[in-house]
C-alpha cells in the first residue's frame, strides 16, 4: 500500500470540512521535444492505494496500474496541455503554468482546494503550492501519473510519425540518442526550437 504520509495533506484538510481535493503537477518541462502536459485529479475521500506515488519512481508497468486505481478511485480528472509553439512562445515555466489552469478549468467538478506542485498560481481557488508535493501527497501523486503517462501516450504516437527519432524511448529527452538523430536528420515540427543545442543548431542555417 502506498505510504501513509502521502494522505496527510488531504487528511488535514477533510478534517477542515473540505470537500473536494484537487491535487495538480505536469509532465514534460524537461524534454527537447513534445508538449507540456498537466492534470488535475479529484480522488474519492478516504481512497487508498496500491501503486500510486511520485511518477519519477515507479516503472512503466507500475504507473499503468497505477492509473488504472486512480481511474476507479477518481471523482474529475482534468488534463491541459501546451504545445510546443506555445512553449517557444512563452517559455517552459508559463507554459507549464497554464497547462495546470487548463487541467484545473477541465475538472467536471470545482474543486474548493488545490494541492499544487511547486508552482505558484494565481487563480480563484484556495491552494498550496508544496515543493516536491509528488512525493508527499496523494492527490498530487495522482495528478503526476495522469500527466506523466498521458504525456507517454502522446510521444508514443510521435514515434510512429518520427520512427528514426526514438521517442518511444525517451520521450523526448536528451539522450545520446536523441541527440544523435538530431545531428543526423534535423529536427521535427515537435521539437523546441528554444531549447539548446536546437537553438544554437538553427543559428547555424
């Protein structure tokens, strides 16, 4: 069962009369290429898990079934994405931002308070904005597989588009790899042309 110092945030708070818990993060600030994406996650009061924890720590299988506990035991759950022209428009930071206000705004259900990871926000809910919050509460934990694999699916599809790419591997990470069918074959529309070495690789042409 997921440790249980992931509830504390949530259990302080139903003990307040809140009702409805959103936790909130994104996948996806790090990569060379493909969207930014965040979700919102409404759980059911008093749901346990098996499987859910912070994204960054569970295997591909695990976060699968992971998913699939969150789908059972979820209320809402929205998901925002940024594109990469936003990305290169806005910069990852604002980008990332946005992408959780859509998620929150995608919820079927208003949330009366938000448990955020690490970005501050301004919007017209209560919230907590908690540093590594994916690693200390279960909403938050929630919301970062959501991202985390909804993000997967998207660079999965891209593989099929850019096969010679790898993204099926590292989802659009700068690895040796990915880095290597840059040199050799450019970029793609899905990279961001802010991010080194593409930028400096455009400067060039």
């Amino acid at each position: 069962m997921t440790d249980l110092s992931l509830y504390q945030y949530e259990n302080e708070l139903y003990e307040k009369g809140v009702k409805y818990i959103a936790g909130v993060d994104e996948a996806g600030r790090g990569p060379l290429a493909g969207p930014v994406v965040a979700a919102a996650v409404i759980l059911k009061k008093g749901a346990t898990f098996k499987y859910v924890n912070d994204s960054k720590q569970l295997t591909e299988k695990q976060r699968e079934l992971a998913l699939i506990e969150i789908k059972e035991n979820a209320l809402a759950i929205g998901i925002g994405i940024c594109s990469v022209d936003e990305i290169d428009l806005i910069n990852i930071y604002r980008a990332s931002r946005e992408a959780m206000i859509s998620a929150i705004r995608q919820l079927k259900i208003k949330p009366d308070f938000l448990l955020i990871d690490a970005m501050p926000m301004e919007i017209d809910i209560p919230l907590l904005s908690i540093i590594k919050g994916d690693t200390l509460s279960v909403s938050i934990a929630a919301a970062s597989i959501v991202a985390k694999t909804t993000r997967d699916g998207y660079m999965m599809e891209m593989d099929k588009l850019f096969p010679e790419y790898g993204f099926k591997n590292h989802k659009g990470y700068g690895t040796k790899e990915h880095l290597e069918a840059i040199k050799t074959y450019g970029i793609t529309p899905i990279h961001r042309k802010t991010y080194e070495p593409i930028k400096s690789l455009l400067k060039k042409k």
